[in-house]
C-alpha cells in the first residue's frame, strides 16, 4: 500500500468521506492524523537544535532515577 497526505477544508469532509466509500477496507484505509503532531514536531526540532549546538542539559542515570522515584512517591498513598 501507498500512503499520501491530504489538507482539506473541514466543510468538505462528509463530501470527501462518501467519496472513498466506495472502496473496500483492502483497497483503501484512512488513519486520523494525530491532531498535536505540528506542536510535537516543533518541539522536537527545538530540542535537536539545542543537541546540535551544545546547549543541551543531560541528566545522568542517577538523577533521572531520583526525579522518577520523587515523582512516583507523590502519586503513592
């Protein structure tokens, strides 16, 4: 199968979907598109900057041991 992107205006939508009906599960699939995928790319291009330029804050094994441990004790009880 081939996969292709595409941007419509919402008004046409009902249009659109009675169109690809006619096509049967083999032939056609429509998966939703994640509606914070523009927002999480933003950020992850922002943090592969900051990996790229070298002002990227890391965390040893330790300390990310210790924020998880807190976090998981707030929720217990």
């Amino acid at each position: 199968m081939e996969t292709i992107r595409v941007q419509f205006e919402p008004k046409i939508k009902a249009k659109l979907l009675e169109l690809l009906q006619v096509f049967s599960t083999e032939e056609l699939h429509i998966i939703q598109e994640d509606p914070f995928f523009e927002q999480n790319k933003k950020k992850l291009v922002a943090e592969l900057a900051k990996i790229e330029n070298g002002t990227a804050k890391y965390s040893s094994f330790d300390e990310l041991n210790l924020v998880l441990e807190k976090r998981i004790s707030s929720y217990e009880d």
